[in-house]
C-alpha cells in the first residue's frame, strides 16, 4: 500500500511540473493529446507495457525506443523533453500515474468531471463525442472522457463519474445471469 502512495505522489509531482511547463508554454492541450496518445499505445500493446515498466532495461534504450514512439507520434517538444526527464530519471513505471493526474489536473482546472470508461474496444471519435454529449446531459456540465481498453469485460462499457458507476459490460451481464440461473435451478 506504502508504494501506491508514493507512487501516486510521484505521479502527482511530477504532473504538476508538467502542467505548469505546458501552461507557460500555452500547449495545455497539445501536451493532453500526447498523453492521451501514450495511454492508448500502452493500453494496447504488451510491448510498450513491457518498455515502461522494465527494470531490467536500461535508461538508454529505454528511451531510443521511447524517442522513436514520440517522433512516430509527433509529439510536441515539450512532452519530448519531458519524457526525456522522466526516462532520466528512472521513473517511467510511473506514467499512466503521470498521465492520469496531468488530465485529471487539466479537467479540474477547466470545470469539468472526468468520466472513466473502460471499453472493450478503442471508441471512434464519432462514439467518444456521442457519450460525451450523454454524460453532459447526465452530469450537467463539462465531461472529459479518460478511455481505456479492457478486452476482458467482452462488450459494453462500464463509466465511472466521481463515486457512480454505470456498468453495462458483458462480462457483468453474463454473470448477473449466471447468478439469476443458480437461483432457479
């Protein structure tokens, strides 16, 4: 539990660094978009998991192939050498922490409530944009959708905004019969 802590803690000192180098340099949202990019390739590639969360790897190729990530990606200088830093450093374990809390930091700063959605495929834009307008509607105000691909919940989505969830995955429906079934039998 201690480690999470810490691990949260470094997450958030490190996010809160980034933040304000983005807002000095008037790329709050081009640093998000790069973020947001990292988070989808991590959640969709072992290798990449694999990459940032490596001991054994050194710093060095650590970051070649972090460098190569980036460029393939156009990722903006500053989330460049940020990630830089943080590869330097030895703390790239940390970055769906980081990222999590630079987004959070951005949405809270801008009034709005951050949606968890896990899906068990990436949304189209045309998806993220509808369940944006419902969530506002629901929440009425500002939604920033945090997306994150989990192949094991089969379909549906499951949202979580604040302390509510709506979890409509199949996975969830599948067992809700399966307990339903025992009851009759």
């Amino acid at each position: 539990m201690a480690g999470k802590a810490s691990e949260s803690g470094l997450a958030g000192r490190y996010a809160a660094a980034l933040y304000e180098l983005a807002e000095d340099g008037k790329a709050l949202d081009t640093v998000a978009g790069d973020l947001s990019a990292l988070q989808a390739a991590m959640d969709g590639s072992e290798d990449m998991l694999r990459l940032v969360r490596s001991p054994i790897l050194d710093r060095d190729a650590q970051w070649k192939a972090m460098a190569a990530l980036l460029e393939k990606m156009g990722a903006h200088e500053l989330t460049r050498k940020f990630l830089g830093v943080v590869t330097a450093n030895r703390r790239l374990f940390a970055l769906s922490g980081i990222i999590k809390a630079y987004l959070a930091e951005l949405a809270a700063r801008r009034g709005e409530v951050t949606a968890d959605v896990v899906t068990a495929h990436p949304l189209t834009a045309d998806q993220t944009k509808a369940l944006e307008a419902e969530l506002k509607k629901a929440v009425g105000g500002k939604v920033a959708i945090a997306a994150r691909v989990d192949p094991s919940i089969l379909g549906g989505l499951v949202v979580k905004v604040g302390s509510r969830m709506v979890d409509s995955s199949l996975r969830t429906q599948l067992q809700r019969l399966k307990i339903a079934m025992k009851g009759t039998g």
